[in-house]
C-alpha cells in the first residue's frame, strides 16, 4: 500500500511544487516562491513537501494560484476518467 500511495502522491507533489514552491532537503521544507505585487517572493516556508499542505498554504494566501490549480487538476481528472472510459470500452469491443 506504501508504494501505490507513493506513485498516487507523485504526480500531485510535481505538480505543485514545481510551479509554486522549492523543496530544501537539509531543512526539509518547501518554500513559496509566489511573487507578491511588491516584487518579493513570499518566502513562507511550508512544513516538508506534503501535497496537502502545500495546496493549504495556496488556499489560505495565494486564492488566485490555488483556484488555478484546482481547475487544472479537475480538467486532468475528467481527461484522465474519459481516457479510462474510451479504454473501456475498446476492451468490451474485443
């Protein structure tokens, strides 16, 4: 189960982490480089790189990105059941 949590957890950590944040590993933290209107990054640093908390630190600072990436991942999410669907019903095809 470690292992499929992992490879489930993978792409969603990518996904937000490379866009919004940068992982240290020797402090274990990752840090928001959204760029505020003051030109300044916003710098928080965001307890290791857990998925969950990265998307809370977006929705409780940064509502514009975070709603971008809610979108995105639901527009990923209806691609991804409509691929699984069509392979589907190819299957029954055969």
């Amino acid at each position: 189960m470690g292992r499929l949590k992992r490879q489930l957890l993978q792409p969603d950590i990518i996904k937000v982490k490379v866009k919004y944040f940068l992982y240290d590993e020797q402090k274990r933290r990752s840090v928001c480089q959204i760029e505020l209107s003051n030109r300044k990054t916003c710098s928080v640093s965001v307890a290791t790189k857990n998925p969950t908390n990265l998307k809370n630190h977006l929705k409780n600072h940064h509502r514009a990105e975070y709603e971008d990436l809610m979108s995105r991942e639901a527009e990923e999410t209806a691609a991804k059941k409509q691929r699984m669907q069509a392979g589907i019903v190819a299957a029954k095809c055969y």
